[in-house]
C-alpha cells in the first residue's frame, strides 16, 4: 500500500536562511506518526509542506497520492496549527457547527467532534472566554469535524494537563485503529513512546525514522529520549569524520 504522506529531497528556504535540508520520508496509512524535535527544528514548516501552505525551494511533497495542496484533498486532509484557528466571539459549539457546514457536514458531526476532545461541557462558552488549552482542543474540533483521512497536528498537547493528553492520544489511536492517519508533532520527548512510528527532525534534517522499538534497538538504550542523544551524536561525529575526509 501507498503511504499516506510521501516526502521526497524537500528543500525549503526562508530568506536567506535553509530550514529544510533535503528532507526524504514517507508516512504510513492509518497509524499515528510522531514528529520529534526541538523547537526551531523544522517541524511547523514540514507540516505546512505537507498540508500544501509551504514555499518549498525543490523536492516533492504526495499526500494520499497526490500532490500536497491539490484541491481535492480539501475535505480529506485536517489541520491544526500551533495557534488556535477558532472564532473567539463563537462559541465552541457555534466554530464547530461553522467549519462542519464548510465541509458539507451536519450539526451531529459537530457536537460528536466537540465530545470528542472533552469540551461538550462548555459547547455553550465563547472562545474567547476558554483558557488557552481548552482554544486549542476547540480548533482540533474544529480539525476532526469532517472526519478527514488524514490530521496533522502542530503541538495538540501544549497546555493540557496529564489527564487531557492521555485522553487526546487514546482518541489519536481510536482514530488510527478506524483508518485515519495521524501525523502528530511535539517537542516533548516522553510523547514518542505513544506513537506507532517516528520521525525526529533536528536543525532541518532528518535523525531517526523508524518505529519506538526499532530506535531503541539501534542506539542499544531502552530509553527513548538517550537513543535520540545517541543517534544525534552518532550523526554529528560522522558529519565531521566526513568533513575531515574531504579536506
């Protein structure tokens, strides 16, 4: 089967500065892909190349076999970016009735997307009046009305609690389990384990792709944030016997 999200020698540039150095990676149908790193390290721009809002200088970006930004993935892709992308004078409820009519869904997806992230409770409030994590779960109902193929998430988690997160990533799986692909960033490290695969991305380049356990394997350490430090130091010190040999 044909990945969900294929990226081929993607090279993005923003100004004069490379943010994305020749990045190959493919992303497989109905499992929740992790997207790890620091921040500053690639992560938002990948995810704007692959929902097809990205400049990119050259390489290829194929989402659900075509190319990334091709209108006929409108109402098969969902996206939830980093700052919440609700309507602070609506209420939950109101934002999600709004983005689910837009992509030719009824009222009932709307309350189900907004019991899904755990804010039935406060359909009725206006964003604006929410805390910030609560914004950020009305935009990821906002992301999920339409029951889309495929979600990528820009930092889901940031600012909820324990409690929340282990709800938001049990529905992440319940989404996979049913067929939707997830692609899922983060910058905290204890949030790879929940994957099924990763990608770690650090200072525009690719580290590790490849599932939890394969990592593990191949830095020798059960640990996942050691086998990060060990591949990144692996690569690092093969970068520079490489620029030793070529001098």
């Amino acid at each position: 089967m044909d990945p969900a999200i294929a990226v081929r020698d993607l090279v993005v540039d923003r100004g004069r500065r490379r943010v994305l150095h020749g990045i190959s990676c493919a992303v497989p149908r109905g499992a929740v892909t992790g997207l790890l790193g620091p921040s500053g390290s690639g992560k938002t721009t990948l995810m704007r190349a692959i929902v097809g809002v990205q400049v990119v200088r050259s390489g290829s970006v194929t989402v659900l076999g075509r190319p990334a930004g091709a209108p006929a993935l409108r109402r098969r892709v969902g996206y939830l970016t980093q700052a919440p992308s609700v309507y602070a004078d609506l209420t939950v409820r109101e934002n999600a009735r709004y983005f689910a009519a837009l992509q030719g869904r009824d009222r009932a997806d709307a309350e189900r997307a907004v019991a899904d992230v755990g804010l039935a409770d406060a359909a009725g409030q206006l964003v604006g009046t929410l805390s910030g994590g609560q914004r950020s779960r009305a935009s990821l109902a906002c992301a999920l009305v339409a029951q889309p193929e495929l979600v990528v998430l820009d930092e889901p988690t940031v600012g909820q609690d324990p409690v929340l997160r282990a709800d938001l990533w049990a529905r992440f799986h319940a989404l996979a389990a049913a067929g939707t692909t997830l692609l899922v960033s983060s910058h905290v490290m204890d949030e790879a384990a929940r994957c099924d695969r990763l990608l770690l991305i650090r200072q525009g380049r690719l580290v590790a792709d490849d599932t939890p356990d394969a990592i593990r394997a191949a830095a020798g350490v059960d640990d996942l944030d050691e086998a990060f430090l060990r591949l990144i130091r692996a690569g690092e010190a093969a970068a520079g016997r490489d620029g030793r040999g070529a001098s």
